[in-house]
C-alpha cells in the first residue's frame, strides 16, 4: 500500500484525504493544531507543525511515506516545495513559481508581462490619487484576511494599518473597487500543456456592509465564457507556459469590468478550498483531487489527456457550489445535512463546522457553515434543486436563535441565465 503525506488539515481538506483513501492509499495528515477536524479522516494523524520542513522530511524517511502533497493552505505551499526537494519527490511547481502565484503584485506584474487583464491598481507613494470606494489588501494573505473596502481617506488609513498586520511581507495593493460579478476560471496543467477546465460566476453576499463580500454560490458554467476565452484564454495558456509551469491546478479569481471583459486579481495555485473540483469532477471526469495524489506519488499526473477531457461547458448541464454564510459566534446545531445528502444531484455535502465549534473572522471564509455541490440537467432544474437544499440548511446558535445570513436568491439562475 502506498503511503502519502499530506501538509495541513483544515476541513477543506477533507475531500483530498477521503480521495487518496479511496484509492487505496494510506493517509498522513499534519498539522501543529492537535484538534483539526480533518485529522479524524486521517489514516495516521500527526501533530507535526507543517512549516517545519526538517520536521517532516525526518518523519517521512523514518516511515518511508512514497508521497508528499499540501492541502489547501497557501501558507504551507513553500514548506512543501522545500521538503519535497530535500527528500527528491514530485513538487508540481518550483519555489520561485510559487513566489509569483502566492505574492498578487507579483502575479499581477507578470499578467501584465503577457498581456492577460488585471484589476487596475493604485500607487502607494500617493495617496491622494486613490478613488473610492477602494480596496485594501495583503499581498500574501488568503481566505479574504487582511481585506477592506474603503471609502473615504479615513478608512483607507485605517484599511493600510490592517493589512499590513495580516502581511508577513508588510507589502500591500490598493485596488480599484470592482462591483461587478466575479467569476473563476480553472486550468490543469499537464505536461507543460494548460488546458481551460470550468468557470462558474461567483454570486456574494451583500448583506455585510463595509467588509469583503463573501460568496453565498457559485454557478456553473459562467455565462461569460466565450468572452473569456475570445479575449483572454491564449494569453493564460501563454503566462502559464512562460513561467515554465508543467504540472499542476490552477484557478484565476476575477472580475466582470464595465464592458463586460475579465479582469483577474488574484490566483491559486494549488487545490482550491471552496472545493469546486467536486463539481468539475463529476461533471467532466476531471478530478484535480486524484491529478495531484497520482504527481504526488508517481511524478505524473494522468495517463489520459486532460485537453480531451475538458469542456468548460460542461457537455449542457448546470451546477452549483452552495455555501450558507453564519453570523459570528457559537453554533449550537446543525440541522439538514443528512436530509441534503439524500437529495437528487447532490454530489457532496461538506461541512466547515461541528456542533459546539465558535465561528470567528467575520469577512472571511470562516463565515462558511459547509459547501453544498449540486447539479441539474437544465437551470430549472438546478434553481429547484438549490431551493429545496436551502430550505433543508439550517444553523442555530446556543440561544436557539438562527446564525444564517440571507441565503442565496435562486431567482438569479432562472432570470439571468
């Protein structure tokens, strides 16, 4: 039996781990935090900090684990790529690769090296150019840490000082405030060959004022495809290429601008942890969770062609990734998971939370009680599906009072598709 390692254990991990056991492989999972969820669908759990590097080569030699792969925290993505090169295994990307798609002034500066459309920006050496609203980020934060939208000069001071405090680089970006759809595009890197797999228009909740709006649904396909790929597909394919990338999983967050054309600010390059490959997988064989344990294990990551594979319009059916925001503070329960599993085209259902657990950090994706995949044949079908989960959904706190923000308006699916 194959073993593999796998660096961190949020609860968005917990797909890539129950993956690896599907397929017959035993699972490691570290994490310096001994409670993480993730742990108890772990094989063997460990409490190894994962950015200790030493730490985890000493233990993989010691029990001769084949395989080391991250999650989903972009945190760890250097410690992985250091422990993967001491030990001499498959790392998908270089640590200067990682640098430019986890640092987003570097990523945009390359963007515009090859032409692909960015958010515009402000300068930081004056101040008083910044058009409000605006937005103020880390370079190197995820999950939403460290965002604000500002707007006036007050709270763009105000903004600055936050940032700063969630940057490990002490560098951050003024962006234009874009208030447009976002969408996400999603790539596969196989063989030095990136391939467009899905895109999905990103639907946010606006029910918080003043904090980043955090996703309520994601819809598949976006109906901004064929602008997307008429306009910005080739140069993608082309950054991707020049940057020498030759494996590995890619999404591209972005903005709908005025006109109608994409605008990217920000990338991952790893496993997305709103777990969009449930749905992509289902939809079109393509499964970014079992691509990475085969590279991880074999240095390859398919015997198929991911190009052949791959149609971002998802062969005429439809899909949502549903997740019900929550309001700060301790849940009491959790009710409907069962039921939702049950349903008609419900891939899978996949809780952040456990009954008695404390939601903290509001504006980030800790504000997500679960992930919900759902697909339909047609988009009548999937606004009944989506309505019927979201009725089932239901999160009170220790009061017995609901901890729900306003659920996503299925509406939209029937009107603007």
């Amino acid at each position: 039996m194959k073993k593999l390692l796998i660096m961190g254990a949020n609860p968005e991990t917990i797909s890539l781990i129950c993956k690896a056991k599907d397929m017959g492989i035993k699972t490691y999972v570290t994490d310096y935090n001994e409670k993480t969820y993730a742990k108890k669908f772990a094989d063997v759990p460990l409490n190894i900090d994962a950015m200790d590097a030493d730490a985890i080569v000493d233990y993989v030699r010691m029990e001769k684990i084949d395989g080391v792969l991250v999650g989903v925290a972009e945190a760890l993505m250097t410690s992985y790529c250091k422990v993967c090169e001491k030990l001499g295994y498959p790392c998908f990307a270089s640590l200067e690769q990682f640098e430019i798609m986890t640092a987003k002034n570097k990523f945009k500066d390359t963007c515009r090296k090859y032409d692909v459309p960015v958010v515009d920006e402000y300068s930081l050496n004056n101040l008083d150019e910044v058009r409000y609203p605006a937005v103020v980020k880390p370079v190197d934060s995820s999950s939403s840490k460290g965002i604000s939208i500002c707007q006036n000069r007050d709270e763009l001071d105000t903004a600055i000082e936050k940032a700063l405090s969630f940057s490990p680089s002490k560098t951050i970006l003024i962006e234009k405030y874009m208030g447009g759809l976002e969408v996400i595009m999603y790539y596969i890197i196989q063989n030095g060959e990136p391939t467009f797999v899905a895109m999905c228009d990103r639907y946010t909740s606006k029910e918080q004022e003043g904090i980043t709006q955090l996703p309520s649904a994601y819809i598949f396909p976006s109906k901004h495809i064929g602008r997307f790929k008429a306009e910005a597909d080739e140069k993608v394919c082309n950054m991707l290429k020049g940057l020498n990338i030759t494996n590995g999983v890619l999404f591209l967050q972005s903005f709908i601008d005025d006109d109608g054309s994409v605008r990217i600010y920000e990338p991952g390059f790893r496993l997305n942890g709103a777990q969009e490959h449930m749905i992509v997988s289902q939809i079109t064989g393509i499964d970014a969770k079992e691509l990475l344990i085969n590279y991880a294990l074999t240095g390859k990551m398919s015997d198929k062609k991911i190009f052949d594979m791959a149609d971002p319009y998802f062969k005429g059916m439809w899909a949502c990734k549903l997740s019900p925001l929550v309001k700060e503070g301790k849940i009491g329960r959790i009710e409907g998971i069962d039921v939702i599993r049950g349903m008609e085209g419900v891939i899978s259902v996949n809780p952040n939370y456990e009954d008695g657990e404390i939601v903290k950090g509001l504006g980030t994706q800790r504000q997500m009680a679960a992930n919900i995949f759902i697909y339909a044949n047609d988009r009548d079908e999937l606004a009944e599906r989506v309505s019927r989960v979201i009725e089932n959904f239901r999160v009170f706190d220790e009061n017995d009072e609901n901890m729900l923000l306003k659920p996503f308006d299925t509406d939209i699916i029937i009107q603007e598709y």
